[in-house]
C-alpha cells in the first residue's frame, strides 16, 4: 500500500500554496487606482449625475406627498388596486 501523503507531483499544488493565476497582478489595476482613464471618469460622471437625478426626484416626490397627501394617497391606492389585479390573472 503506497502512503498518498508521501507523493508529491510538480502539476498539483500543495494545499496552502498560492495560485500564481490567481494572484493580483499589479499592471491591471495601475489605471484603476489612479481614476485616470478617460472611461473611469465618466463613469465617476454618470454615477455623480444619476445620484443627484435621484436625490433631486426623491425630494420633489416628498414635496408633492406632503403637499397634496389625499391625492398621493389615493393614487397609491389606485396603483396597488391595478397591480392586484393584473398580478392575480
């Protein structure tokens, strides 16, 4: 009976050691930490705008809650009454 724990094979690795594919190569990510790529700003752009666009909808919809509440109240009841419906069939 041979002792499996004796044999080594150069292909396997051994447990505990690293995977050299696997290991953060430093030449991917010189771009991604510096923010200088052109496509990096404008993702840092569209993800500025799209927050303000929603900060700014989320404040008028508070403002026309609270301004007309029996109107927004009602046609959440309407929405939900709709919905219902068509999530029943």
């Amino acid at each position: 009976m041979t002792d499996v724990t004796a044999r080594t094979d150069t292909n396997t690795p051994q447990p505990g050691a690293l995977d050299p594919t696997l290991s953060p190569r430093p030449d991917l990510n010189a771009g991604a930490t510096t923010g200088s790529s052109p496509m990096t700003a404008r993702i840092e752009r569209g993800l500025r705008e799209g927050r303000s666009w929603a900060e700014n909808r989320t404040q008028r919809a508070g403002e026309t809650i609270r301004a007309h509440p029996v109107r927004s109240s009602l046609g959440a009841v309407g929405v939900g009454v709709v919905l219902g419906m068509l999530l029943r069939r």
